[in-house]
C-alpha cells in the first residue's frame, strides 16, 4: 500500500517528493528509502528515533551513511532534539536538509529561530497552533495545509493576532489537535480530491 500510494503521488506530480517513512528498525527505514529512491523520490521525512539526544544524533548519524536521498528530520512530542547544540551536530551530515519541528517545545524552536542563520537545513514549523511564534521560520509543515493551503499561506506571509484566529478556529473544527486524519480525509473525500474516506485500523511500532 505504501509502494503504490508514493508511486501515485510521483505520478501525478511534476513537483519533488518527499516520502514519510515509519519503519521498525533503521534497517527497514535504509530498505524503504531505497524503495522510495527508486519509485522517484527526492528525499524522505524520517521521525527522530531514539530514547535521548545523543541516541537521536547516533540514529541520523548512521542513516546519512547508508542512503543517498535528502533527509527531512521530523521532530515529534515522543522523541526529539531539543537543543541546538545537537541541531548543529545534525546539520553537519551531507543529507539533512530541513527538520520538521512538531513537538511542541516553543523554547526550543524560539532558540533554533535564532540560530537559524548558522545552520544549512530548512527550519519548518508543523504544530499549527504555534505558527505565530514562529516568524522567521523557512515555512509550514502542517496537516492544515492539505485543506486550507491558501490560509497557511496567508499566515505565512503576515503572522498577525488576526491570521493566526483564523488558523487556530480552523485547527478546533478540524480536530487537528486530535484524531487530525479522520478530519481532513472526510473533506478531501468531500472535495472530491481523494476517492475514500474509509478508515483502516493498523500499528505502526518505530
């Protein structure tokens, strides 16, 4: 299901693709980011793995040997870097070119922010409801882009108090700081972008 989804994707686009992985061990994540290499990717978004910091570093560390595609860091609430310090480590491997941040640590990302001209990769935000603290990132990464891209975009562009109402009524009628995918798949099925809305229950272990 993963192959033909990222095939579809590549298909139907003539923009870069990045392809999500979640794998069980960083031998299965080098197998998918071949896989996605070959099906015509231009990189991939690899969650953080590992119990602290150093194991995080260790982890990208290791990836950026055995994979030649670009590598997008997705910070999340359950493993993260939270330092600079460790960002700049990470900065300094050839294939890291951006990290997405979503674990709501606002400190730390304030810190990178004003960093940010030290370091070589992209700093995008993925939490929605911290986008107004967030001027002078490279941009968004978010769920709500899918469905209000226009928005996002706006907000981007000029980070008001009164922007940034528009975006959080959207984030509590959407859901999106819950269940987010259910959401957005029923309006993307209702906008006729998508051809089911059905959900499928699975386990993904990291």
């Amino acid at each position: 299901m993963w192959n033909e989804a990222i095939s579809c994707v590549v298909s139907l686009t003539n923009k870069p693709v990045a392809a999500g992985i979640l794998g069980k061990d960083i031998k299965q994540i080098i197998s998918l980011a071949d896989t996605a290499n070959k099906l015509g990717c231009v990189a991939v978004v690899i969650p953080a793995a590992g119990e602290n910091e150093e194991e995080i570093v260790k982890f990208f560390n290791e990836l950026d040997t055995k994979t030649s595609l670009s590598v997008i860091i997705y910070n999340t609430e359950k493993s993260s870097v939270h330092s600079v310090e460790n960002l700049m480590r990470l900065d300094n491997l050839k294939n890291v070119i951006a990290i997405k941040d979503s674990s709501g640590d606002a400190n730390f990302f304030s810190e990178v922010i004003a960093q940010k001209d030290k370091l070589k990769m992209s700093v995008l935000q993925g939490m929605e409801n911290q986008l107004l603290q967030s001027k002078g990132c490279d941009g968004y990464l978010i769920s709500l882009g899918n469905v209000e891209p226009q928005l996002c975009k706006t907000m981007f562009e000029n980070p008001t108090e009164e922007n940034n109402q528009k975006i959080l009524a959207k984030f509590w009628e959407y859901n999106l700081g819950g269940e987010w995918y259910i959401t957005l798949k029923a309006l993307l099925y209702s906008r006729g972008i998508i051809r089911s809305a059905e959900q499928v229950k699975q386990t993904v272990k990291i």
